[in-house]
C-alpha cells in the first residue's frame, strides 16, 4: 500500500513529460537530386528543441538533421517556434571535370522552410588547378564592410579556397559595378536570406575560364558619370593572406578621369619582401606597371581603363600575432567625366560625293558639338570641303553617326559595276556609326541594276526572314520601300528604274563596324519598261517566296512589277498566290499575269474585280508580271510562292513498266541460252587421236583407267597422222641447223610433245629435256582435263594441208599447249563461265 502513491506520481510524471516532449510542429521538406539540406540550432540557441526526421518517434529525434536523399521527407519540431531555434543550410556542389563546364544558377526556395534563417551554399570543385568565374553581368554586385547588411537582406559572399584555409574574399549586395569575380582553384558562393523573407532569386553563371596568377580577381566596370565606389581587401578587417596577390580589373568610360583613394590601412611584420600595390596601366597602347607603398599617395586623374593588385609580404607569424597586426587594406575609387575638348579635322575635299552626318542620341544629353567653332546640335561635314569638329563631354555611345555616298553616272558605256562599301573615315570621328546610305543615279533613260557581291539576294518575308547582324533595305529616292534583302537566296538581280538608295544598318542596338563585308555592287544598264524588274532562279524542292515591292504595304501607284522566272527543264513550277489585297480602284484595274517565256499566251490572269485560282502548274520558265491601279482606297499587294516539282506523266509508269518487262525478258533469254550452251558443251566428247608410246589408247573426255591391252584393241591404230610423228622434221633448215638433222629414213621414237611458245612462229622448238622422258612400252595415267578445256575440233585432221608449217604447229598447240614453266594454260572461259564460277552463300 505504501508503494501506491509512488507508482502514481510516476505515472503522472510519465503523462506530463509526454505531453510536454510530444511534437507540435511539422511539415514535409522536397530535397533536390544533388542538394544536401541541414538543420541545425543557432550558437546562441540554449533551448533543448529537437528536430524529428521521418516520423514522430523520439529514437529519430538530435539537436540536428541532415537530409540528402532526393524526394520528399517529413521533420517534426519538438518546439513550437523552431525558426527561433534552428537555421537551415541548403548546399549544392558545381563540379568542372573538363572544358567546356558552364553553369547557369539560380536560387529556388523551399516553401515550408522559408521561416528560418536560410544559407545557400554552391560549391565550387573541380578535380585539377583551374580558374572558376562567377559572372554576376546581369544586374552586378557592390561590395559592403562585412558588419553592414543589405537593403534587401539577401548577402552574397564569396570565398576562395586556399590549401589550409579558405579565405573571405568579401560581402555583397545584389546590384552593382562589380560584373564578374574569378576564383583560383575553387571555392564558395553564399547567398543569406533572413527567416521571413521572401528569396528574390538573382541568377549568375559559373564556368571554366583562363588561368590567372592571383587568389582573385574582381572586374568593375565604373558608371558614366560621377561615381564613388569603395573596396575591402581579402578578409578585412583580419589579415591578407601570407606572401599572396589579389587584384582588381577596373573599366573607365571614355572621356573619364579616376582617382584612387586608400581609406583605411594595416601593414604586417615582414620577413621578406615588401607589401604595396601594383597599377597596370596604358600608355601609348602599350601596357607599364607603376608600383607605390601604402603610405603613397595612389593614382590621380588618370584616363583609361587600369588594374589595381595588392601584395602582400612574407609576414613574420610570431611578431604578427603577438602584435595582432596583419595587411588589410581599404580603398575608394572615384570617376568624373573629364571636360576636355576633343578636335577632329575631316578632310572631305577630293571626296564631293561623301558627306557625314553627326548627331546627339539623346535630346537631354550635355554634349557639345561644334563645326568649325559654330556650336550646333547636329553637324553636317558636305561633301568636297575640309572642315574642323570638336567634342565635348561627348561619349561616343551618345552619338549618332551617319554616311551618305552618291554613285552617279553620265553615261552607260562608262559606268563599271560599283561594290558598295563604307569609305574610310578620320580616325578621330566617334566609332558610333549607325547608319550609311548608297544614293544610286543612273542617266537619264537608265535602270539600276542591284546584284548581290557574292552569290544571290532574297527578300526577307515572313518563313525566310534575314538574321544577320546589319540589314540592308532598299528604296526609290522618293522613301517608297522596295523591301529589305539579304544574300544566300534565289534573286539574282534587281532593276529598278530611276534613282535608288540602298540603305545599311544594325539590327540591334548597337553600332556598325567600318569595315563590315560588302553586300551589294550596282551597275546600270538600259531602261526598262517596267518599275521593277525581279531575274529569279528558284531552287528545286523549295518553297521559295515572293513579294510585290513595298510589302507588306502595298505597290506604289499605277506602277508594275515583274518576275523573269528560269529553272531547269523536265520541271513543273507551282506557283500558288498565299495573300492578295486588293484596293479600290479610281482608274485603271489591278492585275495579275502568267505566261510562259517566248508566248504570247496568258496562263493566268486576274483583275480585282475577279477571282482566280490560288495555285497553277507552270511547265517550263515563264514570266509573272503584277500592275496597280490608281487606288482610291485600299492597297495592292501581293506574296506568293514557287516550288519546283518533277512533273507527274501518267504515261511515264507505263513506258517504265514495258521497257522493265522488256529487260526481264531479254535476261531471261539470255540465262537459258548460256544454260543450253553449257549442257550442249559437258555433253561433247573430247574426241582426239593421240599417241602413246606404253600402247594404250583413249579418249580424254572420257574417266577412269583404260583397259589393259588384253581387254582393248583400241591400241590398234588403223591409221596414225604423220604430222603428229614426224612433225619436228617439217621445221626448216634454220631450225634443223640449229637442233640438227636427224637420219633420214630413219624411224625415231616419239617422245611426247614438244614445248613450244603459242602463237609465235619465229621461236624455235626446244628439245626435251632428258628429266622425265616417256619410256617406251611403260604406262603412264592420263591427267583429265578441265571441264573448261576448250572441245576437241571436230574437223578430220587427215584432210589439213601437212605441208604448211603454220597450220602444223596450231594443231601441236591446240593438242600439246604448256605454259612457260611446263603447266597447263589456263583454259578460255565461256560466256557464262564468269557466272556459274561464283561463290554460293
């Protein structure tokens, strides 16, 4: 009874604990493929608030959690406001193996954690010594004194890794001067977000850039303008690395003055060397280095743009320590527009068909321009005089500058092909060169002729629009559009008649270059009776389009417009009309013709009070000519296009399948005449009379042994040709002399053929050697032949004339024939042998 009490003030015990330690806050957290999330409690945090992960099960509760696998898990707090308890990290690695290793980030939030104090980290590795840069040119950073907070509260801080140690190359705010930071052999990017705060992400690329020789490097690029911008050294207000370099690239603007100011500076102990600061600078376009103490004052007024480096010393550690001294250094950098007057003389004076036009961009702008001492908003340098310009405060990117070229020509036999180029301009002009024109003037009764340099022109229509980097447009020299073109197209000219300007200039916001490729060359030629004449050679299988001039506004009024179409024969060109308006007309009609080139025959012809039909088949060049009314209201235009297609000849399957069945047949006929021969030839025996000396007799088309003399008679020979025995005895005498003469009336033995060369009669017969001569009355076996081997004539060898030498030795050639080393001839193939001899798979 005793122990009763004792066992419920357990058991309330128990009860209140688990009230008290049961959790109270939840929710479900999304980790990204490749991101690690960490929870931990604050230093500061006393509180013994615990974070529970994947369930409610005190086992699973630490002070602590990290999360790497990707999906989505669920933490429970013990606490009720963990946020005051706890900050969460968000790290994610960027790893270069080999080039090229670009990266474009972008910080994403998670939801439910977006009440804690977030740290996004983005590692930086890369498996050997190279240069990462962090390029931050979309909106800039500006760095601040690492006590100070930004306005928005999202800091980024960069470090870099050195083999002990990393080192804090700074604190940052989102916008400013500061475009790009490049760090040796990797480090960390940190992004801060308080907890409540909504993450405004500002996303920056990482790559693998070129080496460089310092810890960092930090790119500026100073505003136009009167600005002041300030720079704190590795670390600050702590020490500068040992015996290291960091370095900062700044931009100036044209026609600006910098000044550089040190602020704040600390200077160690050292054992080696000196600490200072390194300028490089320009001077004559060719870089010098300029190297001052701390204590110096720095640069002054200098023009152009400059590095600034820091070295430090080989710092003496123990003093440095003892004394809490270190190099740090804080410095200011501040620009002004300079108000320096800038001369320029332009000498125009042998040039009377050039003239430049030099204009402020902007209507607010403090740029000074003067001609020849006169201030005027704008100048104008006429053609054929040497006049003197000045500048002041004048940014090139504030002016607007223009090129206006006349080509004229007074006679056609005098008048060569002209390129179209820009003229080379005085150097002290300002580079922004926005626009030239080409005034073409032809004589009186003459026609421009416009021809792309190289290659051919097409006009930019909607499907094949031109993207290059300048556009050229052309027009009459009343401003009515012709259309804008571009080369690698299917226009090989353009006539126009009367004065025509060809205009070039950026297709961005940006400036041309002086020396751009040429694009056009124009020529004149004889009038035409036309307004505008389009030679065209349309590509095979291409939807190649067309305009009317001035599209998509329409054609000038009571003007034409034609189209010479040339393409290949045994071709159909369909041309289809893909948009027509049609105005009111007051006088006139407008119209649309087609005819084929050398006929006076309309294919096609339409009015705007008529329809026609939107596609026509066209068998051969023709010629496709538009004219416009005198509208009242309304405009003409026209766009259509042209693809080039074989022609669909219902009689051309039928020619091929009678030429095919045709072919078959002959092959067939063929094959079983080779067969035919063939059988015919292993049929035919090789009958021949020869000779043996061992007695036997037999054919040799025929196989096996021959028959023992007591079997066969066929050893009886009823009669035996002479000019198989005795031929070697028909030779003449020069043959005789040569191998001598043998007994007359003697009979000699016959000791088998002998070796001659084929077909030549002039080479004499040789002797048998002694080495495997037949023996009389001994049997040798018959090699068959070949089934190859051409078949034994059939013509009776008594009845040739065995008084002719020729003849004779054709017989020994066709019975004996050797080779020059005593084999067989290979046999003459038969006209299919080639065929049966092939392999079977």
């Amino acid at each position: 009874m005793k122990e009763l009490p004792r066992v419920l003030r357990a058991a309330c015990f128990m009860f209140l604990f688990g009230i008290f330690a049961s959790p109270v806050w939840s929710l479900t957290v999304t980790v990204d493929p490749g991101t690690v999330v960490s929870i931990n409690r604050t230093d500061t945090s006393e509180s013994k608030c615990t974070v529970c992960v994947g369930g409610d099960d005190k086992s699973f509760c630490q002070p602590g959690a990290v999360l790497r696998d990707a999906g989505s898990v669920s933490v429970t707090f013990t606490c009720t406001e963990p946020w005051d308890v706890f900050i969460v990290e968000i790290m994610k690695v960027i790893e270069c193996k080999t080039k090229p290793c670009r990266y474009t980030v972008m910080p994403v939030d998670s939801q439910p954690l977006s009440d804690f104090n977030r740290t996004f980290h983005w590692c930086l590795r890369a498996p050997v010594r190279m240069t990462f840069h962090v390029d931050f040119s979309k909106k800039g950073l500006t760095q601040i004194p690492p006590s100070d907070t930004c306005p928005d509260e999202h800091t980024f801080k960069l470090v870099a890794l050195e083999t002990t140690k990393n080192v804090h190359l700074g604190s940052f705010c989102a916008i400013g001067t500061i475009n790009r930071v490049q760090i040796l052999n990797g480090g960390k990017v940190v992004l801060t977000v308080p907890g409540r705060k909504k993450l405004e992400p500002q996303a920056f690329d990482v790559f693998w850039g070129e080496d460089i020789k310092s810890l960092a490097v930090v790119s500026v690029d100073l505003p136009k303008g009167q600005s002041t911008q300030e720079f704190f050294s590795p670390n600050y207000p702590l020490s500068f690395p040992d015996d290291d370099l960091m370095t900062w690239d700044f931009g100036v603007p044209r026609y600006h003055e910098t000044t550089v100011k040190i602020l704040r500076h600390m200077e160690p102990r050292c054992r080696k060397k000196e600490p200072g600061v390194e300028y490089e600078l320009m001077f004559k376009q060719k870089p010098i280095t300029v190297v001052k103490r701390l204590s110096d004052s720095q640069l002054t007024a200098e023009e152009g743009p400059f590095k600034l480096s820091l070295r430090n010393c080989e710092m003496d550690q123990v003093r440095t320590r003892a004394e809490a001294l270190g190099l740090a250094l804080h410095f200011s950098v501040s620009s002004i527009r300079t108000g320096s007057e800038v001369l320029c003389d332009v000498d125009l004076s042998e040039e009377n068909s050039l003239s430049l036009h030099i204009a402020k961009k902007a209507t607010g702008s403090t740029c000074k321009l003067k001609l020849d001492g006169v201030s005027q908003e704008s100048v104008i340098v006429p053609p054929g005089k040497k006049s003197t310009l000045s500048f002041k405060d004048c940014p090139e990117e504030d002016l607007l500058l223009t090129v206006n070229k006349t080509i004229g020509c007074q006679d056609l036999q005098d008048c060569p092909p002209v390129p179209l180029t820009v003229p080379v301009l005085e150097r002290c002009l300002p580079e922004s060169l926005k626009t030239v024109h080409w005034n073409i003037q032809p004589p009186d009764h003459g026609t421009v002729e416009l021809q792309a340099y190289t290659g051919k022109l097409r006009q930019s229509l909607p499907g094949q629009e031109c993207n290059g980097s300048v556009k050229f447009s052309v027009a009459e020299s009343d401003g009515m559009a012709i259309g804008r073109f571009c080369t690698t197209g299917f226009i090989s000219k353009v006539q126009v008649k009367g004065n025509v300007t060809v205009s070039a200039s950026p297709r961005n916001d940006e400036f041309l270059s002086q020396n751009f490729q040429t694009f056009f060359k124009a020529s004149f030629t004889k009038k035409i009776r036309e307004d505008y004449i389009f030679h065209i050679s349309p590509e095979k299988e291409k939807k190649n389009l067309l305009a009317s001039p001035g599209w998509p506004g329409g054609m000038k009024a009571s003007s034409t417009a034609s189209w010479i179409t040339h393409f290949a024969p045994r071709l159909d060109a369909h041309l289809s009309f893909t948009m027509v308006t049609q105005p009111k007309c007051s006088q006139r009609h407008t119209g649309i013709q087609v005819q084929t080139l050398g006929s006076q025959e309309e294919m096609y012809s339409r009015r705007e009070d008529e329809d026609g039909d939107s596609e026509i088949v066209i068998p051969e060049s023709f010629y496709l000519n538009v004219s416009n009314c005198l509208p009242e209201t309304g405009s003409f235009s026209v766009m259509g296009e042209i693809t080039l297609m074989k022609p669909r000849r219902i009689l051309l399957p039928v020619i091929l399948g009678v030429v095919g069945a045709l072919l078959l047949g002959m092959i067939i006929a063929l094959v079983a005449v080779c067969v035919v021969i063939r059988k015919k030839k292993k049929q035919m025996a090789h009958e021949v009379s020869i000779y043996n000396p061992n007695g036997h007799s037999f054919l040799p088309g025929l196989h096996g042994m021959p028959k023992t003399i007591e079997d066969d008679d066929a050893h009886i020979y009823d009669y035996i040709e002479d000019t198989l025995v005795y031929g070697h005895l028909l030779r003449d005498e020069l043959d005789m002399d040569q191998y001598g003469a043998p007994a007359v009336d003697t009979y000699q033995p016959f000791n088998g053929p002998t070796e001659t060369t084929a077909l030549k009669d002039t080479e004499p017969l040789k002797e048998p050697s002694g080495e495997g001569e037949m023996e009389v009355g001994e049997y040798r076996p018959f090699i068959p032949p070949t089934e190859s081997a051409p078949p034994a004539s059939e013509t009776d060898t008594s009845q040739e004339d065995t008084n002719s030498p020729k003849d004779l030795r054709l017989v020994e050639n066709d019975l004996y024939s050797v080779g020059r080393d005593g084999e067989r001839s290979p046999a003459p193939l038969t006209p299919c042998s080639e065929a049966l001899q092939a392999p079977v798979f």
